[in-house]
C-alpha cells in the first residue's frame, strides 16, 4: 500500500494591520477648506461684514470654552467683550496705542474683569451662577454708562485703526480684513490647544462629574476659574477687535442682549463643537445684516430659527451633523 502523500497545512499569510483612522482629519481638512475660503472671500463678499462675522465667531468660541468644555453657563459674557471694546477704543484713541497694543490692553483688561466676577459666581452652580454672572454684568454695564470716558449714552467714536507693528495701515480694508482674520484663526487654535491638553482633559471631567473629579485630587474651584479666565480674555480680544473694525464702542456692545446673543450662536451652531459656535455667529450676523434690510422683525425672525433648531437639531447644526457621519467637529 502507497501512502497517500498530503500537502502540509499552508502557512498563514502575515495579515497588514490597518491604523485607525485619525478622527482629528476631518476636523483637521475643513480647517484648512476654511481658511482657504476665508482668504478668498474678501474678494467676493464685503469686507466689513465678513470682518464682523469673525469677531462674533471667536465671541462665539471663547464662550463654548466655558459652556462646552466646563459646563457652565453664564450670562455675563458682553461684560468682557463689550469692556474689552472700550478699553482698546480709549487706548487707541486717547492714549495712541498701537492697535495690537490696544487689543492686547483689551484682553487683560476682559481678563481682569473676569478673574473678579469669576472669584465670585464659581461658588455657585446650576441657574445661580448664571444669575451670578448676569447680576456682575450689569454692574459692568452701568459703570460703562457713568465713567467720564466711556462717552455714556454716546459711546467712543472715531477710533483710529492706526497701523499694524508700525508697518500695515489698518486703514485699507483688506489688511484690516486679514489682521482680523489671523486674530480669529490664532483665537481658535489657541482654543484647540487648551481643550487637548491635559488641562482640558480636567475640564471634561468636570463637566461629566466634578464630584468625581473632586474626588480624584483635583482643586476643581481653580479650574474653573481658569477657564473663566481665559473665556474672558478671548471674549475681550473679540470685543477689542470689533470695535477697531467699526471704529466704536457703545453700550450695545456691554448690554445684557449681547450676552443672549452669544448663547444663541453657540447653541445654533452646537455645543461642545470646534467649529460649531464660529458656524452659529457666522448665520446670526448674516441673519441681523439680511432683516436689516427688510421690514421683517429681526427678533422674531431669529427667535423662529433658534426654536426650528432646538426642534429639528437638539445637537445645534454642527453638532447634528457631525453625530450624524460620526465624525468630530
């Protein structure tokens, strides 16, 4: 008998691993999509408005810092932006600052008012802080309508743009238009920084479980009053640079109503989103530029698209489609 001659089990063939996919690339690619867009769009679009959608767009962002990122809400924010604005209004056009000196001043200045209020309204929580934060604001508000150099009712007017580090006159539109835009694009990956960084992996967990993160060492008190801080100065530098694009700085920019704006951006746009609260300001300003031109009430009109949202978008418009294609933006 033949031994019937049987081929040896054939070797396993070495399988390639596949890396993950970067879930920071989509985030990553629209960014750069953006800002191409954005660099084109002066050209196309007026530069004015557009220089107003980016100061509310980075309005919009340092104040997702503190809600999206913290969890808290406040009701105070126009105190920083619209204090920022009459800081670099008054250091531009009465003491002569550089304008990069004058927004930088701006920022400090937000900075230094939201490290007080902040000391104040962390030692509340839920609806108190927000009523905290509301109540510190107004207090902001009228100091702006007394002070001998606010103006009062009337504001600071004619401020000069000045030129840039001596060199850019800010006067052209379009070096105006791209100083802005670096101002925002350096707000947002300073942002982005803080909420991947260790420190922003604290504030997640605050947001989640401050008893828990209590629990775990952490001095949550400091933390938040950190990001409350630094909320604030962003906020200020948005503040500040508005008011060199227009030239002004009124009481609008300090009311209570701009504090309300800025929360309907981030959550048109989604909570806890990169991109999200800076698409929220982009369609609330073109919402006010467009009624302004039409017998419609603003208001209302913005109210109707903010309730269609909270309805139709419970995650705002970025927040919904990001959880729709499961990516992170």
């Amino acid at each position: 008998m033949v031994a019937q001659h049987t081929d040896p089990m054939p070797a396993k063939r070495p399988t390639m691993a596949v890396a993950p996919g970067n879930p920071e690339r989509p985030l990553m690619i629209l960014a750069a999509v953006a800002l191409v867009g954005l660099i084109i769009a002066p050209f196309v679009v007026y530069p004015v408005f557009l220089m107003k959608a980016l100061c509310f767009a980075l309005f919009a962002c340092a104040f997702n810092l503190l809600i999206g990122y913290v969890g808290l809400l406040s009701f105070g924010h126009a105190a920083f932006f619209g204090g920022a604005a009459y800081v670099t209004a008054h250091a531009a056009k009465v003491w002569g600052l550089t304008p990069e000196l004058a927004i930088l001043l701006g920022g400090l200045s937000a900075g230094v008012i939201g490290a007080a209020i902040g000391a104040l309204a962390i030692r509340r929580q839920g609806i108190y802080f927000a009523m905290t934060t509301l109540a510190l604001s107004q207090m902001v508000f009228f100091v702006c309508l007394q002070a001998p150099f606010t103006g009062g009712e009337d504001g600071i007017q004619g401020v000069p743009r000045g030129s840039l580090f001596g060199l850019i006159d800010l006067n052209n539109p379009y070096a105006m238009y791209f100083t802005v835009l670096a101002i925002f694009a350096g707000g947002v990956w300073f942002i982005y920084r803080i909420v991947h960084s260790p420190f922003g992996q604290v504030l997640k967990a605050i947001r989640e479980n401050e008893a828990r993160a209590t629990s775990l060492g952490y001095d949550t008190a400091k933390y938040k009053l950190m990001a409350f801080v630094l909320s604030a100065t962003l906020a200020g530098i948005a503040g500040g640079t508005k008011a060199l694009v227009f030239q002004l700085a009124t009481l609008t920019d300090v009311q209570w109503q701009m504090s309300g704006e800025v929360v309907l951006m981030t959550l048109l746009g989604g909570i806890g989103t990169m991109v999200g609260p800076a698409v929220g300001g982009v369609i609330v300003v073109m919402l006010q530029n467009y009624l302004a031109t039409t017998t419609l009430p603003a208001t209302v009109v913005i109210g109707l698209v903010f309730v269609a949202c909270v309805l139709l978008f419970r995650r705002g418009i970025v927040g919904e489609l990001a959880h729709r294609l499961k990516i992170r933006l």
